[in-house]
C-alpha cells in the first residue's frame, strides 16, 4: 500500500529508517492475549506475534494485563469486562485510543487500529492508519468511514467488503495458530457454535440449522 509518498514494506526495512514499526492498538477492556472471552484482542496477539517473526517491530497498547510477547503499553491497568457502564466505557476507550494514536505517531511507522473512533483520530497523525472491521456493516458507521477516505480498511470476508464503499479496502481473512490445534481425523457427528450468545452472532440461526438436519450442536 502507498500513501502521503511512503510506502512500508513488511520484510523489516522502511524509508524512514532500518526497521519498520507498526503499532497495533485494541480497546482497554480485555486483555493482549485474552484469559477467556475476546476475539479482537486474540486477533491482535496473533498478529503481533506474526509480525516480530517477520522482523517487524510492533508495539501492542492494551491494558496492564496483556501479555502478549511484543513490547506493550498501557494507561489502564486492569481489564474490565463486562463494562458495567455504556458511558464510562465510552470515556475510558476514547481516553485510551486518542492518548494511543498520539503516542504511536511519535516512533512508528503505521498504526492499526480496531475501532471507528479511533480510526477517526487518523485526521491528527501523518502516518498511515488501518482499520480492520471486526463487526457488522452498519449504515452509520459506514458514513463516518466516508469522511477518511484515506484510511486503509480491512475486511475480513469478501461478503463484508461487498457492503461498504469505501476506496483503500480489501479482504484479508484472520489467521491462527495452527500449533494450538490438534488435528482429529476421526470426524465426530456433531455441530459447533463459536462465540458469545448474542443476536448479532447469529447463535439463533445455528440452533434452527441443528434442528432442521437433526445434528447435535455443541458450544465453544
């Protein structure tokens, strides 16, 4: 990708100096790699990782309690998940992102970011900013991405990119660690539901799936 006249390269070496830096910024709430529910902050851990085995330098802001083996930084100390309050959560997330992007744009070479508002702070740094989309297509969310065109925004299915208009985007699906999985070659008959029960993930919709092929379903 190239903008504002630079263009990173991810095998270590970058124009504006001998290694590339790129910071990695998720939501304070949970913790970089998380102790049990947290898929973006999963994401995230994996792809740090990913990154420093390439030679890239990478430098992840979550909470205190992260421990994700890049260098790692934080103003909260604790997790806190569930949020107990909407609006304090609000306050809390945009204290941690704006103070995260300002402190990024003083060393690294790119910062990744994971939510909208703080990929509205893209406005205030000369670095490139990506946003990967983790959730849904939502109408108003789409129309704030409208006013920072420059942004490089990440889908994570084609089916979600086929939603949005945006001009610097383009699927790049989630990787794994395939070292944490066994591989089982005698296949067991049975469904599986990964995530937490809520509407937006569509648990409703594998339950009806289980019923109508009579396959029990089982939950991760």
């Amino acid at each position: 990708m190239q903008t504002r006249g630079y263009r990173p390269d991810i095998s270590g070496e970058s124009r504006t100096g001998p290694t590339l830096k790129i910071a990695l910024i998720a939501a304070p709430f949970i913790s970089v790699p998380p102790a049990d529910y947290g898929g973006t902050e999963l994401f995230v851990a994996h792809l740090a990782e990913g990154l420093q085995s390439a030679g890239v330098e990478t430098v992840v802001y979550a909470n205190g309690e992260s421990t994700v083996s890049s260098k790692c930084r934080s103003i909260y100390a604790r997790s806190e998940w569930p949020t107990k309050s909407v609006e304090k959560a609000w306050l809390r997330e945009l204290n941690h992102e704006s103070w995260a992007v300002h402190d990024a744009a003083t060393y690294c070479d790119i910062i990744h970011v994971q939510s909208a508002q703080a990929a509205m702070l893209s406005r205030f740094v000369k670095q490139p900013v990506v946003l990967t989309l983790h959730g849904p297509h939502e109408v108003a969310l789409s129309e704030v991405y409208a006013f920072y065109p420059d942004v490089y925004y990440v889908c994570i299915s084609d089916a979600q990119c086929k939603q949005e208009a945006m001009p610097r985007m383009r699927t790049i699906h989630h990787g794994i660690d395939l070292n944490q999985y066994r591989l089982v070659k005698q296949k067991q008959q049975y469904l599986s539901f990964i995530g937490r029960i809520a509407p937006i993930k569509g648990t409703h919709l594998a339950i009806e799936v289980a019923k109508r092929t009579g396959i029990p379903l089982n939950r991760r």
